[in-house]
C-alpha cells in the first residue's frame, strides 16, 4: 500500500512539474507573441510604411508562435524526451536539436517526432517560403533588405517600450527549474 501510495505521488507530482513547464513555455511564447503585436501597433501609429513592410512578418512571428505552443502541447503528451526541462524557459522546445540517423543523415528531432502530425507539417510547409524571405532575407533586393531592416529596427524599439518585454527577456536566461522546482 506504501509503496502504491508513493507511486501515485510521484506520478502527480511529475504530472504537475510537466504541467508547470508546459504553462511556463506557453506564458513566455504568447507574451512574445503580445509584445510584438502591441509594438505593431505603436508602429503603425508612427509610421505606416514601416507597418505595411513589417506587418507580413509579425503575422509570420505569430503564427510560428502558435506551432511552437503547439508542438509543446504536443511533445509533452507523446514524446517528452525531446523536450528540454533544464535550460532556459525560451529553450523547451528546442529549436534546433538534430539526430543522427542509421543511414548517416541528420534530421532535427522535433521533425522526426512530430513527422506524423498533419498540422505540423501543413504549418511548416505553408510558413516556410515566408521564414526564407524574413529570417534569412532571400528573395529580397539590396533596397528591400533595407527597408525590411530599418522597419524591423523600429519594431525591436518599440517592444522595448512594452511592460511585458522585461519577463520575455528573462525567459531566455531563466531556467525552468528556478520557475518549476523539482520535487525530490
């Protein structure tokens, strides 16, 4: 019976720490999300070119977020391991953790443990043209690149001025064991 009673708290209280981990991720993710919607918000207030260049890529930003809120759900209900609960809150679902496969190719672990969910891949194949345009600037001219630069400039100030920006940069130092303590 002790030993029933035990495991039974040791399950919850995993549970509850997973859970922890879980809300801590999606917290710090829709905070980001907030802040820069807010930011694009004083930005087209400031000045409307600046929106109009920047708006598709906050939208891009945002939707990103969503999967990566997503994948977390996910991750935590079927494949746990690949999660990482001891680095920063920013780092739980890793963004790039790679795996060696038996025929010698690398494939990132996300990838693979999400490969048989539809929505995942229908989102990353859908967001994928825009992150090349608006992470790595493909596709974009000299000029372009520029404008893209100066409006994202300006939408990196204005998130400054965000209350909520504070706890979004302490999510990439903070560590998810100082937020959710392990229970020994």
């Amino acid at each position: 019976m002790k030993r029933l009673a035990f495991s039974l708290c040791f399950l919850l209280s995993s549970g509850v720490q997973a859970s922890c981990h879980l809300e801590e991720y999606e917290r710090f993710i829709n905070t980001q999300s907030l802040v820069m919607l807010e930011a694009s918000v004083k930005l087209f207030e400031e000045d409307k070119e600046k929106f109009k260049i920047i708006k598709p890529f906050v939208k891009l930003e945002v939707r990103n977020n969503k999967l990566k809120v997503y994948v977390a759900k996910k991750l935590s209900e079927k494949e746990s391991t690949v999660l990482n609960f001891e680095g920063p809150i920013a780092n739980y679902v890793p963004s790039v953790s790679v795996q060696i496969m038996p025929d010698g190719s690398i494939r990132d672990k996300v990838d693979l443990a999400m490969s048989d969910d539809v929505f995942y891949r229908t989102e990353k194949t859908a967001m994928e043209p825009l992150q090349s345009l608006y992470m790595f600037n493909e596709g974009m001219n000299a000029a372009e690149k520029r404008k893209f630069t100066r409006a994202r400039n300006s939408l990196s100030k204005h998130m400054e001025t965000i209350e909520q920006f504070s706890y979004m940069k302490r999510a990439f130092t903070m560590r998810l064991e100082n937020v959710c303590p392990v229970n020994s």
